[in-house]
C-alpha cells in the first residue's frame, strides 16, 4: 500500500522559513517523479515544484528563488525548505509522486500540511 505522509507545516510570519517533509512508503522512491503541490482556499490545486526521478527540478514562477525541493533516496523523503515566506503563499501542501508504467500512470498523493504565513 503506498502512503505519502506530509509534515513540517504550520504558523509563521512574513518572512520567515518552514522545511516541508514527504515520507513515502509502499513504492519504490527512486523510480518516481516526486511533486509539491498547493491549494489556497477557494483556489485551484497547483503545482509548486517537481522533481524527476534523475533529479531534475522546476519550480513554479511564484516560489522561484524562494523554495528549494530536494529529495533522499536513501530515507524515502522528499523535502521543500521554504524561504521568504509571504501571505500568499498560505494553502494546504500536498506531495505527490509518479510512475507512468507503459501507457499507464500510477499517481498518488498525500493527505496535506497546511502552512499559514500571517503576522
């Protein structure tokens, strides 16, 4: 059974940095393309940052510069440290891994952390 489980969320001020964790369990990590994704309320989902199965990364235009991701194969984790955090990015964070295996695509998600950035 596959899980992906978020942590490191929470409270913080403008400004400030929180390091998001995604443990994944059940499939094999270093075979997956491994995202963050985020959803504000009343907003659509949307993506924040991947990171391919061979490493390589791409960041939405809005955490550029901000947000790092980065993955351990040996730990099963995928992490997001997040600088410079503004108000706008509040929302719920979710992980999210890939395979596409011949024509199909095996994808899940975790159940999301939320990350509040307010004074």
């Amino acid at each position: 059974q596959v899980q992906l489980v978020e942590s490191g969320g929470g409270l913080v001020q403008p400004g400030g940095s929180l390091k998001l964790s995604c443990a994944a369990s059940g499939l094999t990590f270093g075979s997956y393309a491994m995202g963050w994704f985020r959803q504000a309320p009343g907003k659509q989902r949307e993506l924040v940052a991947i990171i391919s199965n061979g490493g390589s990364i791409k960041y939405s235009d809005s955490v550029k510069g901000r947000f790092t991701i980065s993955r351990d194969s040996a730990k099963n984790t995928m992490y997001l440290q997040m600088n410079s955090l503004k108000p706008e990015d509040t929302a719920v964070y979710y992980c999210h891994g890939a395979i596409n295996v011949g024509r199909f695509e095996y994808s899940y998600w975790g159940q999301g952390t939320q990350v509040t950035v307010s004074s």
